[in-house]
C-alpha cells in the first residue's frame, strides 16, 4: 500500500521563477488528497503527472491567498474537463463564500458538485474517515484562523492463520471477531490470544502537515511520533524576531517541535522568497533534528512499510 506525499508548492506568500505558493498531494492507497492549494497548482499537478479528476478532497489549512488561491482555476478546470463526480473542500469557514463569489461575478455553473465543510481552527477534531485513512485538525497559531491536518492509516482486519483453525476447532462465527482482535475461548474454556491465531498485521503510518505557525509547542501532543512531520520555516533562526511578528517559524523552530514530538522524519518548506539559496535551512535545522528534508517541488517523500518497522 502506497503512503507518499509529492511537494507541489514550496514557498510561501510571494512566488519565485522556480518556487510555487504552498500544495502537497498525499497518495494513501491511490486515494489523493490535496493539502492546500496555493496559486498554480493546476499547473504543477499537470507538471508532475499527476490525474485532477482523481483528486477527491481538498483539505484547506487557512485563508491566506497562498494556501488557497489556486483552487478557482482548478476547480473550473476540472469543469472544462468534463468532472461528473463530487468534489469535496474542507477548511476554515469563509471559504465557500470567497469561491462562489469568484463563480457568481463570471456566470459560472458548476455542472458536478462540490461540497464545502468548514471546520473550528480552536480545537481538534476528526474531519473525515473512510476504510483506510482518518484526518484530523491541529489547531495552529497564525494572523487568521489555521490548522495543519494529521493524516493516520486506519487498522485493516487482521488476517487469521489457517492453520489455527483447525488446531483450535475455531467455528465460523468466531471468526469475524478475531479479525477484528478478540481472543478465542475454546470448548474447555482455555483463553488463546489473538496474537496466536492472526498474522501480524501491517505499522499504521502517518503524515502531520504544519502549515503557517508560529513556534507552539502545545502542537506536540497532538504529533507525538508521527511518521513524516511537515513543519513550515519561513525563516532562518537569525530572523526569529521577524518570524515572532509575522506568527511564523524558523528551520530551527520547525526542527525542535520535530525532536520534542519525537517524529521519524522532518521536511520544511514555505520559504520566505527572500532566500535564493534554501540549503541553509537544512544546515540549520540538522543541528537539532537530524532527520530533515528540504520540501523540493517534485519530489516524493515516500513511508515505506519496512522503514517504520525499522525504526520504530
Ligand atoms: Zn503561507
Ligand atoms: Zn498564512
């Protein structure tokens, strides 16, 4: 099962000729999720490959035109291209009246639908579930209303052993339960425990998108060892007063949330267009957290299986 997040955006307010506003797209599963849409989105998605009509839900972290003023082409564009099926936005409320605005004033309508749910940006909640993915809110602190979003796979039913079967005369209604964790109590009332009579089953992995914040460390119960931690530096640590005014974070910042929440690994973007060069970022943040990735438009950052078993 695939578990992968491409960086389709990497800067933060003002674009660069070879950065873009803020976008990720996470593969669970081939489902595709977008977390945010900064302007060009559209663009980058088709850059790298990727199908629109596959995307499904949008998930908005705050309404600060670089998260999300790419989502009106991109919706129009999946109308041009003939999208029957639903579209689904989450975000802070606003939203729907910003973007239907944009569709009144040009005579738009829509042909498929689209549906807007708004969340609180004061406290976490759960935003949607289907059989293998569950999405929450981490409420962030930053000039408007903002959340980043924790992705967690959900448990598969576990597989029961066959051989079990037969050594403990397991009858067929019992089974269902054991694919769900029960125990089993044979006929003489001996207890065998489901990790005698199931496969083990796959490390449930987990990705945590930090959008604009400042320094928080009240994040970190709600990241605690997360397997791919995304955390924006919009600033070197020798401008950390500036971050402080502007409610965002330095490399370094980013970093120590990362270590105190013991994440695996780190990847930091929403750069301040002000640097050409964004090596230093990765200089600075290695200092405290040595697992860290520069966000590189393109790029895939892949959780395999095997690396959680590893590491964990
Ligand atoms: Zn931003
Ligand atoms: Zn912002």
């Amino acid at each position: 099962m695939t578990f992968a997040l491409t960086v389709l955006g990497s800067n933060s307010a003002i674009p660069t000729a070879n950065r873009n506003p803020t976008a990720h797209l996470l593969n669970v599963n081939e489902r595709f999720f977008l977390i945010d849409c900064g302007e060009g989105t559209q663009i980058q998605l088709r850059k790298y490959r990727f199908k629109i009509q596959r995307i499904q839900r949008i998930f908005i972290s705050h309404l600060h035109g670089d998260h999300y003023f790419g989502l009106i082409g991109l919706i129009t564009t999946m109308q041009l291209l003939g999208r029957e099926k639903e579209l689904h936005i989450y975000s802070p409320e606003g939203l729907q009246r910003a973007i239907e605005t944009q569709f009144d004033v040009s005579g738009t309508r829509l042909k498929y639908p689209v549906y807007f749910h708004s969340f609180s940006t004061q406290h976490t909640k759960k935003i949607f579930e289907d059989e293998s993915v569950a999405v929450s809110t981490i409420p962030l602190k930053h000039g408007i209303g903002c959340c980043g979003f924790l992705f967690c796979e959900k448990p598969k039913q576990k597989n029961i052993q066959k051989e079990a079967i037969a050594q403990y005369n397991i009858p067929l209604e019992a089974i269902h339960k054991i694919k769900n964790g029960h125990d089993f109590t044979d006929e003489n009332g001996n207890v065998i425990p489901n990790s005698e009579l199931t496969l083990e089953s796959h490390t449930l992995r987990s990705y945590a998108y930090c959008s604009d914040t400042c320094y928080d460390e009240k994040i970190i119960p709600l990241i605690e060892k997360v397997d791919l931690l995304f955390h924006e530096a919009t600033f070197l640590d020798e401008m950390k007063e500036r971050a402080k005014e502007t409610l965002h974070s330095t490399a370094k910042q980013a970093a120590t949330i990362a270590h105190k929440a013991g994440a695996k690994r780190l990847i930091i973007g929403h750069f301040s267009s002000r640097y050409k060069d964004i090596e230093p970022f990765m200089k600075e943040a290695k200092t405290v957290f040595e697992n860290t990735e520069l966000a590189i438009e393109g790029k895939k950052y892949e959780v395999r299986q095997e690396e959680i078993n590893m590491i964990s």
